[in-house]
C-alpha cells in the first residue's frame, strides 16, 4: 500500500482461504494499479464528504435550490466511492476503509469556508473534480498500456466522464 499504510485483510484464522487472482494481469501490476485505485478511492470519499458538508450547511437566498443540486452530486458520488472500491477487490486487492487512511491517500485537501454560501462552496468542489479529472486522465493510458489492465482503464475512461458531467453542472452555477 503507498505510504506505508496497511490496509485489514483476512487471515487463516478467521477462516479466510487464500486464493491467488489469475485475471491476466501480474502481481506488479495488480498492486501499481490498485496503489493508484487507492488514492483515487480517498479523493472520491474526501470529495463526497465535502458535497455533504455543502449540502448540509448551505445558506442564502439560493438555498433550496443548491441544496437539492448538492444532494444529486453526493449521491452520484456515494455510487463511484463504492464502484472504485469495488474495482480494487476486482483485481484481487482489499479498498482503504478508514478515515485515517483517506486522509493519508487524499491528493485533495481538506478546507473549511469561512461562509456558508454557494459559490465558495461550488468553486471549491469544482477545483476537487478537476483535481480527479487530471488523477484520472494520467491514469487511463497506464494502466491500460503499462499493466495490461484494459477494465480498469475502461472504467477510469467511464469515470472521467462522470466528473466532466458533474464539473460541467458545477461550472454552470458560477455563470453570471
């Protein structure tokens, strides 16, 4: 796991059976990909736990409105935090699971506004999903070429779509 961290995995002695992923990837290559798939995983939960704090503690005029737009993003991003996941034990590796480890894995920071209005908030959120946009981009070539992981590329490829989309509506709350 990068930077030391270990992530909790199953032992004989919980009755856990050690069987060995044979999906045409190596072993190497399997854990380059997951040690990415790992920080990918902290950015998606950091960035779902901001949109929850906009959602929660969004205040103004456009409060009904922003709050159910925030709403709509959380929840689409509550569905990639699990996919990425999901990814990981795909090809044979356990996902980070604590606060401490995503906060350790996290190329995002963690920033509190000083107001609890939309555009600090939007502005904020879009900068975090254009931070994942390039992670992703830098990584579908890679794992695909490099690893011979073309699921994992294909899912990135399916990923950074999702982000453009969720940037874009972000984007288009800034527009005066």
């Amino acid at each position: 796991m990068p930077g030391g961290i270990t992530i909790n995995q199953p032992t004989k002695n919980n009755n856990y059976i050690n069987i060995k992923t044979n999906i045409g990837i190596n072993d190497a290559g399997r854990k380059a990909v997951s040690d990415e798939l790992a920080k990918l995983l902290a950015d998606e939960f950091i960035l779902y736990t901001k949109t929850r704090n906009a959602h929660w503690n969004i205040e103004g005029a456009d409060f009904h409105t922003v709050h159910v737009f925030f709403e709509s993003q959380y929840q689409q991003l509550e569905e990639v935090v699990d996919g990425v996941a999901e990814r990981m034990r795909k090809i044979g590796h356990y996902a980070p699971a604590t606060l401490t480890q995503f906060l350790q894995l996290t190329h995002l920071t963690e920033k509190l506004e000083n107001s609890n209005n939309s555009q600090g908030y939007v502005k904020e959120l879009l900068a975090d999903h254009e931070s994942i946009i390039m992670f992703l981009r830098g990584n579908i070539t890679p794992f695909a070429e490099k690893y011979q992981d073309m699921g994992s590329s294909d899912y990135l490829t399916a990923l950074l779509e999702t982000h453009e989309e969720m940037a874009w509506m972000l984007r288009a709350h800034l527009t005066k």
